[in-house]
C-alpha cells in the first residue's frame, strides 16, 4: 500500500512523499503527549451572561431550565425528550429498533434494510446482538483481507412516528396532535415502527469544547435565535422590547455557541423528536405553562433541579415547583419576554397569535440546553488525577495503560484526537493553551497546528496521484463508510450552500468574497496550516504541491505572530493565480477535500458511548482499533490516508492492541460511571422498540391503531450522589 507522509524540508516548506511500504511505528517520531482536560478552556460566548445587557440575567436559573428542557419527555411529539437518545454517558444506550436503512445521503429508493451477517432480517425492531457487528467484517479483520459481510445499513438511535403536526395542547397531554400513519419504511408488516436516525448519536459530554456540531458540522459555531446556520440564515433573529409597546426583531450573533445551534434542530425534526412542520413556537405554545417534568420524577438532591423538587428523601415526586414561564423569566433579560402583546409572527390557520415569549422560545430553549450541557464536562478520569512526570506523563497508570499511551501516541492517533479532549474539533479550546502546554501538541520534531485555522491542509492520494488538500479542521475521513451513503461535511445546508469551510477559503482565495458564508473562514492564516500552500520562492518550474513567486503570490492578509509555520509560508497565491488553479480540470493545489469527512468525537468516556462511527458500525473499542490497524473499510479520495493507514505494531502484536484498548478506559470518569454530579438526572421513561421483533410486532399503539405498541427502559430519578451499579458497555448490553 502506497502511503503518503509529510515530513517538514529544511524548516522551509512541507512536501508530499511517496514510500512504497508503510513505515513502522517505532520509525515514527512519538505524538503529542495528551494532557488532562482539566487545562482546557471552556470558549467564552461574550454577551451571553455577561456585558452591559447579558441575555442571561440568573446563570443558575438557566441552568435549571436547560436541564429540565433536555430531560422532559414532553418536548417530542410523542415521549421523546433530549435525553432519550443520549441518556446514557451522554449517547444512546439502546439496543432494539436502532437500525436505519441506509445513511444520511442515502436516497428513498436506495433505503432498503439488508439482511444480518447471519441472514436474518435487520431491519424495524431488530433486537441487536454481538453477531451483528462489525457492519463491515473481514476474513481477517486486521488485514485488508476478503470482505466477509457488509451493509450501509446504520445503527442510529429510534425517535418518533412521525406524523403531520397539527396542533398542541397546552397543560395536559404531553402528546401533540398529528395525523399518524405507519411509514412506508420503518414498519414490521402493516404495522408501523418509530423512525431511526440515519446517524449514530454521539456524547453530548464534553461537546461544549468542539466549535461546530452534528457529525457533519451543520450546527454553525455562531447561534443566531432561532436556527441552525449561524449568519447562514437571513431570516433569523430574536424579538426585542425596543419601547413600552413596541418590539422588534433583530439580528442574534453569539460565536461559541454551536451547543444553541445543535439544540434548535431536533425539536422539528420528524424522525428524532417532532411531528412534521412542528415549530419551536408551538413547542413554545405547549410547555410555557406547564410544570417542567410534569410526569418524571425528580431527586430531592438532584444537583441543579433538588431545590425545584417535590421530593423529599422518603418519597420521589413528578414535576418541579414552576413553570418553564417562570424559569425563563428568572433566567433571561426581560427585553426579551415582558411585551404583553402579539408579535407579528404568522401562527398555523386556526391558532391565535404568537406572544413574544412563545415567539423567542427558540433562543430561551436552546441557549438554557447549551449552558446545563456546559456543565457536562468529564474531568476526573484516572488520566486527568494521575500525577505527571517531567516528561508530562502520567505516573499512576499500569504498566498496560501506559504501553497504551505508547501506543496512541506513537500510531498518531492524536493527529485526530488531538488535545485534553482528544478531539481536533475543540478548535477554540486547543488554541486557547497550544502556547502553555506545547506536549500536547507535539514533539519538537513532530509539531500539530492548534490555531484557530477552520481550514488545513493535509497529503491525501487522489486518483492515485499525490496531492495537498484543504480540510475542515476537526473534521476526518477514515474510510468507515462508502461516500454515498453519507457525504458528511461534503453536504449542503438548507440553503443550499456548502456545510464545508474549505470550499468557502477556496473561494475566498479566488477573490470571490460573496461566497464566504461563515466569517471565520477570513480569519484563517496560511502560517498555521498543518503542511504549506505556498513558499515565497522564485523558480523556473512549478512545484506540485506549494505555490511560488513563479505562480504569483501575495503576503497573508492576517498578522504572522506566532506562525506554526516558517514566515517564508505567510503568503496566498493572487486571486487570479488561485482561479486559474481552481479553472484546471485536475489540480493539486486547490483541493477540497471534504466528502465524507465528519467531526472528531472525543474520546472521553468511550467505553461507554457505543456502537461507534458516524454510522454505529463497530460494538467494541477493540473492533474499532482491529479497524484502524488494517487502515480503515474503503478507500475514498478524501480518505485520511497518512492518518489511517496500516498500524504493523497493532496487527502483530495483541498486547498492544489489548493495552490501546485499556488506555481509552483510563478516559472513564467515574462520576459518569456512577451517574454523579453534574451527571445526574430525573426519571425518564425511553421507548425501546416496539413489543415484539423484527418478524412481527403488536399493532394497538394509543397514538394510532395502526403503530405497533411501545416498549420502554425505565430510567430511574439519580441524585447528586449517584448509583452504585456502574454503567455498562454496549457489548455488555448487546449481550443482555
């Protein structure tokens, strides 16, 4: 297998080379030395709680009522809260009725449920067992050996029936009013199943760091009110008391905020959580004036909501002593919700007019879940408590995990996972101490960009050929999957503009300023890329992969401080020599390549959180490092190629495979285990699948006669002090 490494050139400029074989391990320089997450920042989000007029006036009491917003089942149509699919170390640990036919990209005509590798239906309902995974196996699954089974099935997460929504009640019934139909697809017979997500859900602890969100990164990193996209969305805004009887609508920017960004989707979205054409203004409508956690219990010593609870220590109660109008009022500038008339905002036919409250429901909603998901962060690992050595490494671990360390470090896994987080998409956060704390970004002869970039570069093999390639930073491509059943960052927004950051810098570069749609991408410095574009040399040729003074460059707009490259890297090509170079019908200078990359989860907790891949198509972390020692599933053009290429000290050697595997666990914080503060949480009855299998299923649903009837995990109210029973593996689970 040909493979490209990147080697930097006399301190001058990073070049693509070729080598026939792979390099070992032990040839590699060792990685960066990963750190305790208890030095990264959380991104600051000014005008958020603090300034002059903070639109969060009682940080605590917003809090509370974004923890009691994620945990409610009332907020779906039809039982499906937040928390439903990520109630278990933050991601879903459910195991019937979890398979999608076919992935996000996935047309209707190509979305059609495979059989198991046993040739049993996997399909509506399916209870999972270990058999069925890995969704892609080999004869010999640490080398890129015959292909045994595969399927672009997904496991994803079960969310609701769907329907077409047609009103809410407002005190009583937390289901909404909808004409439900068994779906054409997700159904056992004639009768109807829930959905399932075509996309695995992925932790939510620790997401307060990655500066966009959703696998393909559509939750923009600047929250704009009411949706999404950020400054992508020309509709957006929030309604403002500008006078005593007067309020406008107005423009809503806050960056750091992608957790806001994410939390808006779901609630209309009808296979997760929402009836179709559902708004958040009638999500508004529906919950304002109830009591939050109307029917799910919640602990007297619940860490956020213990002082809202009706329970005391002998007996635990439903509900909690508010309203959510109460809450929001507590928590938010009054600017926002104290207009006592109607705002023009057109309601569906029949409905009264929205209030301003009803009508910024969407930010009251969304930027209360970002802040109690702020609190989620899982910093007590045995990794983070261990004391460290002079060389930053952690003493206290076993002679196992620290092989393991060895390891991740030395089979440049923290290329990706990059970090305290182990995450590259923790942009922000990694730039915020790359200066401080430089072990965990490299040796001094194997450095990692951590600016700010939105963009880098990267060697890929496309179409055979070397080149060096623009990629979203914090988003990957390892090969999981094949690019047509999901395109990842490759994809299009609402609007129909590129999700990628790349194809937007490419643009800019070519002058064509009216393209950028996410400010940010101004801001990208060619001095930081990971591997150059452009050299300020003058020579006779053109060189393959840098662009010279021979092709017309300019200085980087940006200030050169601090450049993780050379200053003799500082420069961009002209816009005419960039447009040129896009006009070539093959170029490798000017490549995009993001089609089925997707964001970098954190490895936190990762014992916890399977099935893992975007497409939740491995069950077990020593699956997932079987995966990456045989260098990945498929071989795509924007595949990683000098991240995820064969590992020969993981395919010959079992101890290393098996002390990998123990290093991850040493990410395993046992507040999480346990169910601890911050991670502690009300009652919450989950539907998991539909009574029955997958050959047949009971028809009698109250929502209609003609959905099968639920089954449900029962998830008990915890407080503060947690369980005493450890959360299981989804091995463990599959296996019960």
């Amino acid at each position: 297998m040909r493979i490209i490494r990147t080697i930097r050139l006399s301190g001058l400029m990073a070049a693509a080379i070729v080598f026939n074989t792979p390099l070992s391990a032990a040839e590699l320089a060792l990685g960066p030395m990963p750190i305790s997450l208890k030095t990264l920042p959380v991104p600051p989000v000014p005008g958020l709680v603090d300034g002059s007029a903070p639109i969060v006036v009682n940080k605590a009491a917003a809090i509370a009522l974004g923890k009691a917003l994620f945990w409610d089942s009332n907020v779906g149509s039809d039982g499906m809260a937040c928390a439903s699919c990520h109630f278990h170390a933050g991601a879903d640990g459910r195991t019937k009725n979890q398979v999608s036919a076919g992935g996000q990209s996935a047309s209707i005509a190509e979305q059609i449920f495979d059989a198991a590798a046993d040739a049993t239906p996997l399909g509506p309902n399916r209870p999972l067992s270990v058999f069925d995974f890995p969704l892609h196996q080999r004869e010999n699954p640490l080398a890129d050996s015959t292909v045994m089974f595969d399927t672009d099935n997904v496991v994803g997460s079960a969310g609701t029936f769907a329907g077409d929504f047609k009103a809410v009640t407002r005190y009583s019934s937390g289901i909404d009013t909808c004409d439900r139909a068994p779906d054409p697809i997700f159904r056992v017979g004639a009768n109807g199943t829930r959905r399932v997500t075509p996309r695995n859900a992925p932790t939510v602890i620790n997401a307060v760091f990655n500066h966009r969100n959703f696998w393909d990164g559509r939750a923009n990193n600047s929250f704009n009110g009411s949706s999404p996209w950020g400054d992508r969305d020309p509709n957006a805004g929030v309604w403002v008391l500008t006078g005593t009887r007067t309020v406008q609508k107005q423009r809503l920017r806050l960056i750091n905020s992608s957790l806001a960004s994410l939390a808006v989707a779901p609630p209309t979205n009808h296979t997760e959580m929402s009836c179709n054409n559902r708004t958040l203004l009638d999500l508004g409508r529906k919950l304002l004036f109830r009591q939050p956690l109307q029917n799910q219990s919640v602990h007297a010593s619940d860490s956020v909501l213990g002082p809202y609870s009706f329970s005391d220590a002998d007996k635990l109660s439903p509900g909690l002593n508010t309203t959510y109008a109460g809450l929001i009022r507590q928590a938010y500038n009054a600017k926002y919700w104290s207009y006592s008339g109607r705002v023009p905002v057109s309601p569906p036919v029949g409905q009264s007019p929205y209030t301003q409250l009803e009508a910024n429901f969407p930010m009251f909603f969304a930027l209360a879940i970002q802040l109690y998901e702020s609190t989620l962060i899982s910093d007590e690992a045995p990794f983070d408590t261990s004391a460290r050595d002079a060389n930053h490494q952690p003493i206290d671990l076993s002679a196992e995990e620290l092989n393991g360390l060895k390891q991740f470090r030395s089979n440049q896994c923290g290329l990706c996972h990059l970090g305290p987080n182990f995450s590259s998409a923790s942009i922000a956060a990694n730039a915020a101490i790359a200066q401080t704390h430089p072990e965990a970004f490299g040796e001094p002869t194997f450095r990692i960009s951590a600016s700010p970039n939105v963009v880098n570069r990267i060697p890929l093999m496309v179409g055979n050929q070397p080149v060096t390639a623009f990629y979203d930073t914090g988003f990957s491509s390892n090969g999981a999957a094949r690019e047509a059943n999901d395109i990842g960052a490759g994809g299009v927004d609402d609007f129909g503009n590129p999700l990628s950051f790349s194809n937007q810098y490419l643009q800019l570069l070519a002058g064509n300023t009216s393209a950028i749609l996410d400010s940010e991408v101004n801001a990208v410095r060619a001095c930081d890329f990971q591997n150059a574009m452009a050299t300020n040399m003058t020579l006779r040729y053109s060189l393959p992969n840098l662009f010279t003074q021979t092709d017309g460059l300019l200085p980087q707009p940006q200030t050169t401080a601090n450049c993780f490259l050379p200053l003799s890297n500082a420069f961009i090509p002209t816009p005419a020599a960039a447009q040129a170079e896009l006009n070539k019908a093959v170029n490798k200078r000017m490549v995009a390549a993001v089609a089925a990359t997707f964001k970098t989860p954190t490895l936190r907790n990762i014992e916890l959180t399977g099935p893992y891949m975007h497409n939740g198509g491995m069950a077990t972390l020593e699956q997932v490092v079987e995966f990456y020692s045989r260098g990945g599933n498929f071989n795509l053009d924007s595949k990683h190629v000098t991240r995820v290429f064969p590992q020969p000290t993981l395919q010959s050697n079992p101890q290393n495979r098996a002390d990998l595997v123990a290093f991850l666990k040493t990410l395993t914080d046992e507040r999480v285990l346990y169910q601890r503060a911050p991670f502690d949480h009300p009652a919450l009855k989950i539907p998991h699948g539909q009574v029955g299998d997958e050959t047949a299923t009971f028809s009698g649903n109250p929502l209609n006669a003609a959905l099968s009837k639920d089954e449900y995990l029962q998830l008990p109210a915890v407080g503060a002090d947690g369980v005493t029973e450890p959360l299981t593996s989804f091995e463990q689970r599959l296996a019960h």
